[in-house]
C-alpha cells in the first residue's frame, strides 16, 4: 500500500503558547521542509497537513487517502496446482 505522510495540527505551527512549550525542551515545530525530507526518507508518496481545528487541508487528506488506495493493485494470490 502507498504510505501518505500527514503533519497534524497545522494550526498549531504559528501558536505562540504552543512556541513557547516546545521551546522549554528545545524543540520547535516541524517545517514543511523538514516533513519533505522525512517524505522521501521514508518512501512516502505524497506529504500534506492538515488541521482538524480549521478544517484545513482534511478534505484533502482524504481524496490523496482514497485516490491513493482505490489506484493500488491488488497482489494477486499464487496459487498452488498439485497434478
């Protein structure tokens, strides 16, 4: 099955509270570049964000999720014949 990376919590990106959290363990919030690389570290095929709380990018998800699996082959069973 294609792997789809998916960054959660867009919204959260530019959230000063969120900021200053990571910050206390210096951290800070995954960039779209960052999340790029790890894409193709991985073998992912596509990598989106979205945000629940906006309802940005979810349609999106969902239509790359569903493309994704309804153009994927199925492997076919091998069958074993015994004469």
């Amino acid at each position: 099955l294609p792997i789809i990376l998916v960054g959660c919590k867009k919204d959260l990106r530019y959230d000063q509270k969120t900021i200053e959290e990571l910050h206390k363990t210096s951290q800070k919030p995954v960039t779209p570049e960052q999340a790029e690389d790890v894409r193709k570290k991985i073998g992912a095929q596509k990598y989106l964000e979205c945000s629940a709380k906006t309802n940005e990018g979810v349609r999106e998800v969902f239509e790359h999720a569903t493309r994704a699996a309804l153009l994927t082959r199925k492997k076919e069973k091998k069958k074993c014949l015994i004469l």
